[in-house]
C-alpha cells in the first residue's frame, strides 16, 4: 500500500468524524437552544436595565467607575443566572 492512498484515506475518515455535511438541516433540539440562548440574553438585557434604573433612582448611578462595564457585566450575570435557572440540573 502507498503512502499517498494511506494518508488520503486516514484524512478522508478523519474529515468525516469531525465534520457534519454541508447543507445538512439543523435538528429540533439546535432551534431549541437558539431560541432559549435568544430569550435568556433578553432576560438578561432587561434584568440590567432594570437594575441600572434602580441604581438611579437610589442615587448611586453616579458613582459607577465604568457603566458600560458595569452593566454589561450585570446582564451577562443575570442572563447567565436565568440559563442556570431554566436549564441546570
């Protein structure tokens, strides 16, 4: 046996095992975990807006070193959290 029909043939399975063909629909369970990722993102995005009017109204918006930071990182904790909620075991 060459090497040539011996490395074709071991890129050839190794292709096959890591790759899912193209063109191949997405299953049930993927728009699933698209649409859950979706809504708890959006929970999340509201949950920061929420804490940030709280953060007004309390008077403590002012003192916020780097907002854009800060409340980025507050919806990703509650989007986080509302994923853990939903879908943790």
């Amino acid at each position: 046996m060459s090497v040539q029909k011996i490395v074709t043939s071991s890129n050839t399975t190794a292709r096959e095992s890591h790759s899912s063909p193209r063109g191949q629909q997405p299953t049930e369970l993927q728009d699933t975990e698209v649409l859950a990722s979706g809504l708890c993102a959006a929970v999340g995005i509201v949950a920061a807006i929420i804490i940030r009017q709280i953060l007004v109204v309390a008077g403590i918006n002012d003192y916020v070193v780097a907002p854009l930071l800060t409340y980025t990182g507050l919806a990703v904790s509650a989007t986080l959290l509302a994923w853990l909620l939903w879908f943790g075991h």
